[in-house]
C-alpha cells in the first residue's frame, strides 16, 4: 500500500502562497522537494499545476485534480477528485512507497486525513498572501528538524512530521 505524505512549505502565519507563487524564495526547499518526490507520482491541485514553471514536473507522474470536465494538460493525468486521484497515482506507480501531495491548500485540507507523514518547510517568518495551509488534524509526532538560513537571512526548517497511531 502507497502511504501518502504532504510535501509543503508555510511560513509562520500558515501562508503557502500569493497570488499563484510561492511568496519567498528558497532555493534548499526546491532542492528537498525535488529529492524527496522524484521517481513518485505527485497530486496537485490545478491551480498548483498552472503555477509550475515547468510542466510537467520531470521523473514524476504529475496528476492534477479539476473540476472541469474538458481539463487536460500534455504530461498531466487529469483526476477528477483526490481519490481518483490516488487511484491512478497507484495504477501509473504500483511499485511506487510514496503518493505525494504537492498542493494548494484544497488539496492538502482533502488529503490531510489520509496522509501518514508530512515534510514541511516551516518558513520563520509571517507573509502575506492567498492561500493557507490548514490547520493539521489528528495527532503528529515530529521526527526530524534541521535548521537553515538562506543568504539574505530568511531562517528556516526542514520538519518531517508522522502521524500518530492510533491504539
């Protein structure tokens, strides 16, 4: 079974984006992001898909969630709902260990109940912006934080959160 993890960057207040882009820049986080979902498939929001400066996302299978019936992008299998979503992220990588959820914030507060790891970027720092994570549901147990900074002093860390079981 493909256990599904959330891949995303907040800062402080929860923001995760601006006006369609990422509201700072942090060349590491692109590289871990990288590191971490290629050779998987990665679900995302279309709004997450139009966003991409590159499409699709290389060495990964890109499936992006839409409501419109007639979407379909070249490099992108088009679902319809999260969990077609996941089906066919199981059906394209059966051999695949790991679904990544990649966005925006529909997506993640979707999945969020059905994910058992979380690889967050804590941003420390407040943005302004559009779209926020939501407010993580059930019980996690952190289980890895590294701290960085970037050349202009933007501090930030690397968490990966697990999901507690529950007895």
């Amino acid at each position: 079974m493909s256990e599904i993890t959330l891949v995303v960057a907040a800062a402080e207040n929860g923001v995760i984006g601006k006006d369609g882009a990422i509201p700072w820049r942090i060349p590491e986080d692109l590289q871990r992001f990288k590191a971490l979902t290629m050779g998987s498939p990665i679900v995302m929001g279309r709004k997450t898909w139009d966003s991409l400066p590159r499409k699709p996302l290389p060495g990964r299978t890109n499936i992006v969630v839409t409501r419109a019936a007639d979407w379909a992008a070249e490099g992108a299998v088009t679902a319809h709902s999260l969990e077609d979503a996941i089906a066919k992220a199981k059906e394209k990588s059966s051999e695949a260990e790991e679904i990544f959820v990649i966005g925006g914030a529909q997506i993640y507060a979707a999945a969020l109940p059905l994910a058992s790891c979380i690889e967050l970027t804590e941003v420390h720092a407040a943005f302004d912006g559009d779209a926020v994570l939501p407010e993580l549901q059930g019980e996690w147990e952190e289980v890895f934080r590294e701290g960085h900074q970037t050349e202009d002093g933007l501090s930030y860390s690397f968490v990966t959160l697990e999901r507690v079981a529950t007895r």
